[in-house]
C-alpha cells in the first residue's frame, strides 16, 4: 500500500515506514507509573513510526494522540519530572548577555527564567507555557498562557534568544512551531533547542515515556542539523550531554537488557542483581559515564 503520511517537520518530504507498536503494549507500561492513557490512544490498535526522507526526523503518527493537560498534571506529581536546573540550561546561559530579551517556549514553572534574571540584567524576559493554571507576572519576567503561533503574530523579530528545553519532542506539529519560534528572533538572533537524543541509550530504551503520548518524535543529531535547510537558520553548536548518574541504571536497563523481550529481561536483570554481576556493571560504568553521551543534545542556530 501507498505511504502517504506527510512529514510534520517538512511536509513536501517523503516519508517510509519503520515499525509499527501495539497500543496494549504502550497502555500497560504507562500503567505502571499509575497513567491511564487509554483515552488518548482513543481506537488505534497500533501506533507507527514514520521516518522523514528529508531531515531523517523520525514520528510516531497518528499524530491525534498527543498527552494533553490532565495527562501532564499527572507527570508533574513526580518529583524527578521537572528538575529546576539542567545540563542544558547550565549551556544555554553561556549564550545569554546582559541587556537582550529571551523568549522561553515551554518554560513550566519558570525556573530557568528565574535563574537568568539573577545571573544577568535583562531587557525582556518570557515564558510560554500551556501546562500552567494562571499567567504570571513579575517586574523581571512573564509567563503567558499562549501557543507559540499565537503569540508570534504580535512578536516577530522582537528576541535576541529563543529557547525551548525538552519541549519540541512533545509536539506533533513541529513544522508551524519552528517557523514560529524563528518568527520570533532578531536576525543575528540564538536559538537554542534541547531534546533527548535517540543516538545514545534513549533510543533503545523501553521507558514509556520515550514513546506516545508523552513524546511525539525521535530528535538525533541529523535530524536537528536538518532545521537549516528547512528555516533561515545557521547552525552555530551542537553541545551533547554526558551521562548523568541518575541515568545510569535507565541506560544499563537500555544497552544490557533492551534487546530480549521485556519479560525475559527483568529476569536477567533481577539475576546479575542477586548475583553482583548488576552492581559491577553499574560502578564501570560510573567510572567512565563523562566519555558516554547521555541523555540530551542541544543545538544552537543563528537566524541569517
């Protein structure tokens, strides 16, 4: 049969098929995290990966499967989901100067607008943020209830900064919200995106959060380098973050046991445990986890 899927990040692109999970599998893993996710999944029995011919961006399509606000006030239970200071935030500051206005895309709580604004004198500061129950507004910074293509009607080539954080991997419709974002920036302007990277363990992980609804596409080094052909964009820096130890055992359950079955794979894990064979494992791998890529890449581009 015929593969029409467009791409969603070039929609002129060819597309192939490249494996297909059922939906059961997903269900049962976000229930284990206490999710119910059914609702979402609505009555597709299976959820395909697609691959963009173009950009090699991979997606999970249908594309009408996205987790919406009651699924993400579940995540935000969790202590570990928003983390108030990251790797690729410690590298976005080292492009911020005093005096310019930042647009954060996806900003959660404003922890990182926050930081800034006492690292730096800064002219603007804004976060967008869909998640969050009220606008809030300071004398230094603002987060505004409002879709990026929205909010650029009124704010083009206003930004000296536009950032977004593990944002775009959640979003279906990833070519409006990139021109929108770029719409947003001053020629000569930073934009800075941070998403997992399925070149390292992320690709092989199981984690159900690696997969719909909570993340709509599979970013690489390729497929970031690509936003260059598709927007006036240059690409500046790619900043590849090294493991950090609260990943180690996700990427040991990745690289060791991803490969069997999941059921089969809880048994050798639950034996290399009882037998020290895991705890060996995992001081190795501490010991060299600088030389491993981890969980995120950044990519920086100037708007030309």
């Amino acid at each position: 049969m015929k593969n029409n899927i467009k791409s969603p990040l070039s929609p002129d692109s060819k597309t192939e098929f490249v494996r297909k999970i059922k939906s059961n599998k997903i269900i049962r893993q976000y229930k284990k995290l206490g999710i119910d996710i059914s609702y979402l999944l609505k009555e597709h029995k299976s959820i395909s990966v697609f691959k963009c011919l173009k950009t090699g961006y991979k997606f999970y399509f249908p594309f009408d499967i996205a987790g919406d606000s009651i699924f993400y006030e579940h995540l935000q239970k969790f202590d570990w989901y928003y983390m108030p200071w990251k790797w690729e935030h410690e590298i976005a500051k080292d492009y911020i100067e005093d005096g310019q206005n930042i647009l954060e895309v996806g900003c959660a709580h404003g922890a990182f607008l926050k930081k800034i604004n006492k690292l730096f004198n800064l002219n603007e500061v804004i976060g967008l943020e869909l998640n969050e129950t009220a606008e809030i507004q300071n004398s230094k910074w603002r987060i505004i209830n409002k879709f990026i293509q929205d909010f650029q009607i009124e704010n083009k080539n206003k930004f000296d900064l536009v950032c977004s954080f593990e944002v775009l991997e959640h979003i279906a419709e990833v070519n409006s919200f990139l021109e929108a974002k770029v719409n947003c920036l001053k020629v000569g302007g930073k934009l800075i995106i941070a998403v997992p990277n399925n070149e390292t363990y992320m690709g092989k992980s199981k984690s159900p959060l690696n997969f719909p609804p909570h993340h709509m596409g599979l970013w690489d080094t390729l497929s970031l380098k690509s936003l260059s052909k598709l927007f006036p964009l240059k690409l500046v820096n790619i900043h590849y973050e090294e493991l950090q130890s609260y990943h180690v055992d996700e990427y040991m359950n990745s690289e060791l046991y991803s490969k069997y079955p999941y059921i089969l794979g809880a048994i050798l894990r639950k034996i290399d445990r009882i037998t020290g064979k895991y705890k060996k494992n995992k001081i190795n791998v501490e010991n060299r986890r600088n030389s491993i890529n981890g969980h995120t890449i950044l990519a920086v581009f100037e708007k030309i």
